[in-house]
C-alpha cells in the first residue's frame, strides 16, 4: 500500500511510521511530504493508494488542502489527519469529499490502517457510481446525463467566444424488429458495434453519447457553421452503408439524424437537445436514412401535434365526435345502397373539425383505437335507432385504421359489438388501406380472414393510391374496390385517370368484386363510370354527407332494395 503523507510536523510524521510499521509491517510504503505545493507534484508524478493530509502546513490550510490534492489527483482517496477533535469541523471537511477524518493520534497504527483501507474500497465505490451515473453500461460510451452537463459547458464556452457548438440527434431505423425478431442479446451485439463505427467516424474532441435504447448524439464544438456540421452527419450515415457482422450474422440497419446549432436555432443548452430529437423524427418521417436540420417550424408542428394530441385525450372522455354519413347510390338503379360513416370532431374551442385536421395525430398517438372502436359502436347504434323507425336499411362503410388489425382483441371486439345491438354484420362493411395491407402479410391475413368470418365486408379505401399490389386481392378475403376520388376528378378530360379508373374497374369485374368511386361531381363521370361497369358511387353530384336524421329522409325517399344480398346478386 503506497501512502503519501503530507505533514510538516516532523515528530508527527515519525510517529505515524512507527504506527504504520508496526500495525502493517511491510505491506506499507510511506512517502512525506510537508507541503501542498509538493504533494501536488509527487501525485502527478507517481501512483499512490491514499494520501493522509494535514489540514495545517505551510502553503495552505483547512479545505484549501483538500481541494488542492482533489485537482490534483481526483481518483486518489484522502484521509485528513487534524489536530482538531470539534465535530462540526469534522463533518465541513467530510462534506468537501473526503473519505475519512482522524484526530491526532487517537487510536494506534491498527485503526489507522483499517480507515486508510476503508477509505480505500469507498472512494472505488464512488467512482464505480460516477462511472454507472455517467456512462452507458451497455457500450461504454457517455449517457444522456453525461451529455446534458457537457453540453451546458459548451454552450457557456460559445458564449464566451462566439462560436457555435453542432448536435446531432441520431436512431436507427426499425431497431425494434431487430429486438422482436432476433432477441435483445443480438440487438444488444448490434448497438455495440454501431457504436464502434461511430467512434471511429466522428472527430477528435467530439463527444458520443447514447441517451437510451438505439438513440445517440453527438456533440460538436468550436464548429463554423451548418456546412461543417453537414459533414459529420453525412459521414454518420456512411457508418450504416455496409451491413454489420453480429455474431454468425450480417445486419443492415440505418439511421435518422436530426441537427441542430447554437446559437442559431436556440440559446437554451436543454432546447437543443429537444431541436434535435424535433428534427431526427421530420427525417425519419422524409424516409428516413437522411437528416434533416431543425426549423423553427418544426418546432410549431411539434407544439401543435401535442396541442391536438391533448385535447384528443379530452374529446374522447367528453365525447366530443360525432358522425354524419355519405350516401352511396348504385348506378345502375339510383337507390340508396350504402353509407359511409364520416367522423368529425366538435371541438370545444376550434368548432367542427374534419379528419384530416386530427386522424394522423390521433393514429401516431395511439388514440385511433378507441376513436374507431367509437366509431362502430356508433354506427351499429345508428342501425339500431333507423331501424326502430322501420326504415330500409343500408350497408355502412366504417374506415379502419392499420393499426386495428395488428390488434389480436379487434376481431372479438367486432363480434361483440354487433351482437350487443344485434346488428346484421352483412350491414358492416369495414374500409382498410391498401398500407394496411402490407405492414404485416401474416398478421393482417389472419385478422381479415376472422373478419370474413364474422360476416361482415371488407373494402380497400382509395384503391390505387399506395402500393397496387396485385397479388394481395388473391391471398385476401377482399369484397370491394374503392376508386380514390383523385382518379375521378379529371375522368372528363384527362385519358391518364380514364386509363386508371378502366383498369381498376376491369380487375374488379375479373375478381368478382364490388367498385365505389368516390368524389363524382359531374354527369361526365357518372357517365364514364356507369359505362364502364362502376356498381356504385359517392360524390356531390348524388349528395354531400348528411347528418342521421337526414340520411333517414333519404332512405324513406331513396330505399335501398329489400334485400341488399338479393340485388347484389342481380348486379354481379
């Protein structure tokens, strides 16, 4: 055990040997010094275990001493040796980060040695705690903490100097999968050696940290502007250009950076971090593999999103929404055969709200699950009530969001729901998007196969405008073909949509399925449509959407035939 002791009393310091010698015979080494300045010199200079301070010596006295060995040397443990037994002054001098206070020379060599070693194994515990609270367990590499407080002394150094200081807020793309389909020991492997090529793309003096799960910055310091922080994000995304050996296997995964500048976009060290994470989710939602600088009006979307992701929460335990519905007349007869359920929002301060205004909010948030399980409650509700009025009823077109049919409960809810209103499912006909279709091949056709089951129909929404793959109207149960409204608009003049709107209507007519179109507004697409085998259609042209009690004048006017099945069946 190496000990430097710094003492100027020199009957003291021989005492203290003696004690030592005789408590630990040769397992100690003492060295004396009886300054501070000296002290400091022999810790930068050798490797000591302990160092047992004087708090009274020529050069300096109380916590200076202390904090003087502490720059020194901040990893070495102290014990103070005071001739002051005042337990107050004990306490002050424990609280500036001593490991122990001995008064002179109270107890022999033995209990010297044994606080000289307990001071030991503490002062390894703190440090092994520093380490764990500053650096991330998994990789080695500093944590979010560790980069909050560095990232405040950069700025405060900018400031100084007038430079900027560059942060780059990086995740990968799809890492969840990676966890959920190889196990978290192989995604761990994954992390580390994504960290690995990150250290070596990055500059030195740049700081790499991850702030939990597969998300990591970067800090840059002393940088001249956006082009040179331009740079470090490109060279980032090259990390990710070749795949990663993982054990016996090669992963390919890429990432989504977001960047951000001080003082450019904010002067507030936390705000960076959050510009940053604004700005990797605006790249990730640009298709990711790319990064995206942060932009003031990100930061108004991002206020905004939270803004209707709150009063979401409160308008569905208000129940603020409410539907109205759209006729759908078959062409061939001019009757009322379906509706489809629109939802709006009676928003307390905004009025009336439509879809667009708060749908994709309510599906990135989650919220779109108990909204759409509203929303068929709602319409089996309806049902219920035109019924009670002995009105003809029609098939209703309830839209379903992707995110249901990954929802091993969705079906049962379904099931449960008609059958609480004794509802007819063949009056049910649920509206998917062509996205909802590929997300999940396995999924989806097993839950669309339960849905079939059930009796209810099944309808792809705005046919044409996503992915068009041809071979899911084989593998699924699929009843109708909706033509989007954006193909209908221009059928009087424009051949590329005549082309569109033909073919589509000839792979129904091949597959045995039913065609909406949705958006007709002129007698020339009626016309077209009508001609070229398009069983129904929605549009101004027949009538905007209705409030309940109005649609019930429709239908008294309008009737749909006396048996949906039976007419359907004529027109097949």
């Amino acid at each position: 055990m190496r000990i430097l002791l710094v003492e100027d009393d020199a009957d003291d310091a021989a005492f203290l040997r003696a004690c030592l010698a005789q408590a630990g015979g040769r397992t100690v080494d003492l060295t004396r010094i009886d300054t501070i300045a000296a002290a400091t010199e022999a810790l930068a200079q050798g490797q000591f275990d302990v160092v047992l301070l004087d708090l009274h010596l020529p050069d300096a006295t109380g916590s200076e001493c202390v904090e003087r060995i502490q720059q020194a040397q901040p990893e070495v443990p102290i014990v103070v040796l005071s001739g002051q037994g005042d337990e107050d002054y004990a306490i002050e001098i424990l609280n500036r980060g001593v490991q122990d206070y001995l008064v002179k020379w109270e107890g022999g060599g033995r209990i010297i040695l044994r606080s000289i070693r307990y001071a030991i194994e503490r002062k390894r515990s703190e440090i092994k705690l520093n380490y764990l609270a500053r650096y991330d367990s998994l990789t080695g590499i500093p944590n979010r903490q560790y980069l909050c407080d560095q990232l405040e002394r950069a700025v405060t150094r900018a400031q100084r100097a007038r430079k900027k200081v560059g942060l780059l807020f990086l995740d990968l793309d799809r890492f969840k999968s990676v966890n959920d389909t190889l196990g978290h020991q192989l995604g761990d492997r994954l992390l580390c050696a994504v960290v690995e090529r990150l250290k070596a793309s990055i500059r030195a003096g740049d700081l790499l940290a991850r702030l939990g799960g597969d998300e990591f910055a970067v800090l840059l310091e002393d940088v001249a502007g956006p082009l040179e922080v331009e740079a470090v994000a490109r060279a980032l995304l090259a990390c990710f250009t070749e795949p990663f050996d993982v054990g016996p296997r090669q992963l390919s995964v890429t990432a989504s950076i977001g960047v951000t500048l001080y003082p450019v976009d904010t002067q507030d060290p936390l705000a960076l971090l959050n510009n940053a994470d604004i700005a990797m989710y605006q790249a990730k939602e640009s298709g990711r593999n790319t990064f995206r600088f942060f932009t003031q009006s990100m930061q108004e979307e991002i206020l905004r999103y939270h803004r209707v992701e709150s009063d979401l929460k409160k308008a569905i335990a208000d129940g603020q929404f409410r539907l109205v519905y759209q006729p759908q007349f078959g062409l061939h007869d001019r009757r009322v055969h379906a509706v489809e359920a629109l939802i709006r929002w009676n928003h307390p301060e905004r009025g009336l709200l439509w879809p667009d205004e708060f749908i994709a909010v309510a599906e990135e948030s989650g919220y779109i699950v108990p909204i759409g399980l509203w929303t068929l409650e709602e319409v089996c509700r309806q049902l219920k009530e035109w019924e009670r009025l002995r009105l003809p009823l029609p098939r209703v077109a309830v839209n379903v969001a992707a995110i249901h049919f990954h929802q091993p409960a969705f079906r049962r809810q379904v099931q449960q729901t008609l059958l609480r209103y004794g509802i007819d499912p063949s009056l049910i006909e649920l509206e998917l998007t062509e996205r909802s279709l590929m997300e999940d091949t396995d999924a989806v056709q097993t839950c669309l196969r339960g849905l079939k089951e059930t009796g209810v129909r099944l309808a792809i929404d705005d046919f044409g405008t996503g992915y068009s793959c041809l071979s899911y109207l084989r593998r699924f149960p699929i009843d109708v073909l909706k033509i989007d409204r954006s193909f209908v608009s221009d059928l009087d003049s424009n051949g590329d949509d005549q082309a569109i709107c033909g073919t589509i209507l000839s792979i129904a007519q091949q597959l045995g399925l039913d065609s909406v179109a949705e958006g007709i507004e002129t007698e020339g697409q009626l016309e077209y449509l009508t001609r070229h085998g398009c069983r129904y259609g929605q549009g101004f042209l027949f009538s905007p959407p209705l409030e309940a009690h109005e649609v019930a004048e429709l239908l008294r006017r309008h009737p749909p035939p006396v048996s949906l099945r039976e007419a359907d069946a004529q027109t097949a």
